[in-house]
C-alpha cells in the first residue's frame, strides 16, 4: 500500500510490504525510516504483511500488521529520528484500514479507528499512550475499509455493505446494501462529507453524509453512481477536499480514470 | 501475498489441462477395430487421462505442494505442466504446449475473476476435482488418491475466513495480471471482450451472504430504524438461491470450474498483436530467477523429469495437436509474437547414485500398475525409461 501521511510539520510518503514500513519524503528524495516486520524463515502459513496506513494525532503515523498489532510511530518536525511510540494489541486478525478523524472530533468519540479482517472495530484517542475507547465486534464479514468524520465511522465490508457507526457509542446508525461485491475502498471528502465507494462490482458510489448538531440524526444518501465496464475497481480517491473531483483504479487497468463534474 | 496459494492455483490449472486433453483426445479418437497402430483410440485415451492424474495426484507431490510456500515463477510452472502432460505416451509439439498452456491460464484467470466470494474459489476447485473423479471413476487405486487430496483441501482451507482467501485471491490475481490472450470459445459465448478483458457482468445473482443493492436503513440512536431509502444504479442483480456445498460430495452450486468445452467445439488462441502491457508481461518472464532452477530441480525429480527419448520410428508416433491440422500447428508456432514464448527450461536429472536410488523409488510409485496387453509399441518410451535406471 501507498498512502501520504499529512502532518502538520511534514508530509510524508508511507509504504507498506510483506517486508515492512518505508517512509520517504514526500518528493521521494530519501527514505526517512524502515520498519522491518519479523518475516520467519520459511513461509509460514499465516502470512506477514503490513496494511493499514494513517497519519494520526498531529505527529503520528500509524500502521496495521498482519499480526492485529497497530504500530504507532512518532514523527519528529524534521529528519529521520523516527521512533516506534507505541504497539497497540487489541485486534486479533489482520489489520486490513486504519483511519483518522477528518472533521470535528466529538466529545468521547475518539480520534482514531483501526478495522481488521474479522470486521472488528476499534476506536482510540491518541497522544503519548492510546486509549482504546471502544470496540465494535465483526457480524462474519470483513471490513475492508474505513473512514472517520464528525464522530461517524464509515465501514466498508468484504460482503458489499457499508455501515455508520456513531464513534462514541458505538451504535449502528446506517446499514447500505451498497456493492454486490467486495468493497476495496472508501474516502471521504472532509469539506463536504461526501463518501466514495469503490468495490469488485464495477461500481463506484458518491454518498453524503451528514450529521445534525442539535437533533443528532445521522444520514446516508446517494448521489451518483458510475460503472467502470468490466474493470474490479481496486482503487478510489477524491482528488479535491470537497469531492467534486475522484480517481479510480481497477484491476489488470494501467489508468487512472479521472471523473469530474460535466 | 498468501503462501497457500500454490495447491489451487495448480489443482485447478491441472483440472483446466485435463477438460482440454480429453476433448482434444475425444475429437481425434477412431473406433478401436478401424485404427492404425499410431492413431488414438478410446483406450488410449483413457490410459493417457489415468496416467497423468496418476502422477498429478502423487502423494508426494501434493505432500510438497501443500506445503507453505511462495506461488513458483511463469517460468517454472509451465515446465512442471510440460512434464505432466508428457507422464504418458502422448506427446505434444511446443506449439500445441504453448496453446495449451494458454487455454489453461485465461480459462482460470476467468473463474477467479469472477468468483462471486472470495471463498467460492474453493468451489472451483472442488468442481474440476469432482470432474477429475468422474476421468478416472473406474480405476479406484487413484480415486483414493484424490479423494485424499480432496479432505487435504478440506481440512486445510475451509476454516479460513474472507480475509484470508481474499488475500489468496488477490494472490492468483497478481500472478495473471496482464495476461489478454483471446480464447475462441470466450469470444464466441461473449465472456470476452476482443481486447481480451474478460465482461464482467452487473446481473445475476448476488453472492451468497450480499444484499442486492439498493437499500439505505437509518437508525436512531437508540437503535431502532426510523428511515428507508432506496437508491438504483444500471445493475439487474437478483438474490441467490442456495449456497454451494463445501463437502466431499454436494452440489457446488456454482458453474465456474466445470468443463465448458465438448467434441463439437474446437478451442482456438488468437494472439492479441504486440502492445505496451504484453511487452512488459514479458520482460517479467524473461528476467532471470536463481531460485527457478532451485524450484525445477525437485518438481522434475518429483514429476521423474528424465530426458525423455524420441518414439522410434517416425516423427508423428502418439503426438496429440491442439489445432484442427498440422499446417495450422506449424504455423502458429512460426508466428508466435517472440514476447509470449514461455522459454521453458530444460532439465537433466543428476547422475548421483544416492539420487538415483531417490529416483527409482519414487518413480516406482508413479508406475501404473495394471499390465497392458497388446501395446508394447505404444508404451515403448516409457518402458525404455523404466529399463534405463
């Protein structure tokens, strides 16, 4: 996985193999830092990957492990003193997202939300040590992807579904039968809520989302939907914070189609 | 990327191989009485399918293969269904191999694609095993053999969850990636597109645990669903019937993995013209890998990889063509674009004695028992292999 890692001192390139973590500098001059996971000699039958990609807390990035485990480093403002801050054990499958906080934080609600392959939920408040602040338990399907705005989780999951969670209660607040096939990605465009969903079924969805301060209703609805002709969609991307704009990537494809406005 | 990938991405290749050779045998086969001593007869037939699902499902093959362990290079897996399809006495042309090989990639390359659930790859392989059975169905020695390759997959596989087989998914994906190689018969029946992109449809049923899209439900905060809306979109998907059964026996529910071909419908490769991304495919292949020879070594001592001898008397003797003529053969392997050739290499089995004595041993357990009257000439390299040790 590829993912740029916002701070608000640097930007960081963030990688992520069956070997390990690489961090570069966001011209891709030097590598900042080189995390190896402990591959075993022989392959094992479990596989040894890292997945799961975030910048979190204004100085840390986090990254998930084929393990469950969620390591937390810490970015200094400058250079390549990078140091592994923190391991998080709560999930006991693979990390397959990790997610930070977009919009306004809510009271309680935590700032962070790990997701793993059993479709476990996990929501932190970060800082010198995690705090876990709750946990939401998988239903059988994995959760491929997730996003975090405004106090509302947003999960994709392996059987087609999206799922609202309200971060600070843990209450399902919105059920999709979005995709008829694995769901690869979602992103979330802060500025507006927009959701985009992208899955195997060729699809991709724009969604808003949207949150009431005074009544705290919470909402779901659809906007558009394109259909990539025969292409899985691997990959789906707003290119601007309001969402106007998004790029898509697909299996054996070597574009990126870009869709705009009219 | 998965370390269990290699036994299903070899199973079902192997099952592909196997629909292939027996429609192609089928179509050349005259009646026993009317044949000449070098034409195929349903005997022939039925002793090449056994041979080879002998030594497939050899036990110590499968013991290696389902071992935790990286998918082998292009390179090496070809050489292994080079070596398979030569464990009896057919013989194919590099040309015909080449075809062959193509039809047995893009076939399953298709079926991964479009498995509804990531888990449902095992369906597909229990489909070419159940078919596999049904090859060999009187001869119960090697029914047991793959009835025990069959509770292997079993006990290993079925208790892996989504992530895990989409991981082994993503797996067999990577190593098809780029591959557009236009097969006839798709092209015909509309599951390929003349660019060589599989049409993934957006109808049908939906996957076994997936909603049909199309529903939003909003819940308050307590809890209880309070909204329902509705959103569509261009496609026509409808709720699937029953599940497919992961069992020994049991509907699979599922057709991909069955056998698509027949007598009636020859199988023919178009290859697509040179283009960027069969360049870069190829550059892949060609990149040398040390570990190649490393993985060749023991599949050819495995697979009894000898040099194996030219039939006396005469060029065609018990040679299979995957085309409708010899012209046609010869042709497409002149004009085979130079970036699609799979360069196999060529292995001669040491010399050593302790090897040797490993060599004979497990090729006595690859020999077919059953004597076989009346085709001493047929079987005459074989036997002159089995003298030679």
């Amino acid at each position: 996985q590829a993912a740029w890692c916002e701070l608000p001192a640097r930007v960081l390139l963030v990688l992520t193999s069956q070997r390990g973590v690489q961090m570069y500098e966001c011209d891709g001059s030097t590598m900042v830092f080189w995390h190896a996971l402990d591959v075993p000699e022989q392959p094992a039958a479990h596989s040894v990957f890292a997945r799961g990609i975030a910048a979190a807390g204004g100085r840390f990035v986090c990254v998930g492990t084929s393990f469950g485990a969620v390591l937390v480093f810490d970015i200094p403002p400058k250079g390549t003193n990078v140091t592994l801050s923190e391991v998080l054990e709560q999930h006991r499958d693979p990390i397959t997202d990790i997610a930070a906080e977009q919009g306004q934080a809510q009271d309680g609600a935590g700032d962070l939300v790990t997701a793993d392959d059993s479709g476990t939920l996990c929501l932190w408040s970060t800082g010198e040590e995690f705090t876990l602040l709750g946990k939401i338990p998988g239903s059988g399907s994995t959760c491929s992807s997730v996003t975090l705005w405004n106090g509302i989780v947003a999960a994709g999951y392996g059987n087609g579904q999206i799922r609202l969670w309200e971060a600070g209660s843990g209450q399902i607040r919105a059920q999709v039968s979005a995709h008829a096939r694995w769901i690869y990605a979602l992103d979330l465009a802060p500025l507006t809520g927009k959701l985009l969903s992208g899955a195997e079924d060729s699809f991709v969805h724009v969604w808003k989302l949207s949150r009431s301060q005074d009544t705290d209703d919470i909402e779901i609805q659809h906007c558009h939907a394109e259909c990539v002709t025969d292409t899985q969609v691997c990959g789906a991307r707003f290119c601007d914070p309001a969402g106007d704009t998004f790029a898509v990537t697909g299996y054996d494809l070597s574009e990126i189609l870009c869709y705009g406005p009219a | 990327m998965s370390a269990r990938t290699l036994p299903l991405l070899f199973l079902n290749l192997g099952g592909e191989m196997l629909y292939i050779l027996d429609q192609r045998l089928r179509a050349q086969s005259i009646p026993g009485e009317k044949a000449r001593k070098d034409e195929w007869t349903d005997v022939d037939r039925k002793r090449v399918m056994n041979d080879i699902i002998t030594t497939m499902f050899n036990k110590k093959f499968m013991e290696e293969l389902f071992k935790p362990q990286d998918l082998y290079s292009k390179k090496a897996l070809r050489t292994v269904y080079d070596r398979l399809a030569h464990a009896s006495i057919m013989r194919l042309n590099q040309a015909s191999m080449d075809k062959l090989y193509d039809l047995m990639t893009m076939a399953f390359k298709y079926q991964v694609l479009l498995c509804p659930r990531p888990r449902d790859i095992l369906l597909v392989t229990f489909n070419h095993l159940d078919a596999i059975k049904d090859f060999i169905s009187d001869s119960p020695g090697i029914l047991n053999q793959v009835d025990e390759t069959f509770r292997r997959l079993i006990e290993t596989y079925n208790c892996l969850s989504d992530g895990e087989f989409q991981l082994i998914r993503q797996t067999l994906l990577i190593f098809f990636q780029d591959m557009h190689i236009r097969v006839s018969i798709f092209l015909k029946d509309k599951v390929q597109n003349s660019n060589g992109r599989f049409v993934l449809p957006i109808s049908g049923p939906v996957p076994w645990g997936t909603e049909v899209p199309g529903l939003i439900r909003i819940f308050s905060h307590k809890g209880v669903e309070v909204k329902r809306a509705e959103f569509t979109t261009a496609g026509n998907y409808v709720t699937p019937q029953r599940e497919g059964s992961f069992e020994l026996y049991g509907d699979r529910v599922l057709k991909l993995g069955t056998n698509m071909y027949s007598v009636t419908r020859p199988v023919e490769t178009q290859m697509s013209g040179s283009s960027k991304t069969l360049t870069s495919q190829a550059k892949e292949n060609i990149a040398p890998n040390p570990l190649a020879k490393e993985e060749l070594n023991f599949l050819a001592r495995l697979l009894g990889g000898l040099d194996i001898q030219k039939p006396a008397g005469g060029e065609t003797g018990f040679r299979l063509n995957l085309f409708t003529t010899d012209e046609e053969e010869e042709h497409a392997a002149q004009t085979r674009p130079e970036e699609l050739s799979y360069k196999v290499i060529n292995i001669e089995a040491t010399q050593e004695p302790g090897r040797r004595a490993e060599l004979s041993r497990i090729l006595g357990e690859l020999e077919v028992a059953e004597p076989r009257p009346g085709s001493a000439e047929k079987g005459e390299d074989l036997l002159a292999l089995m003298d030679g040790l």
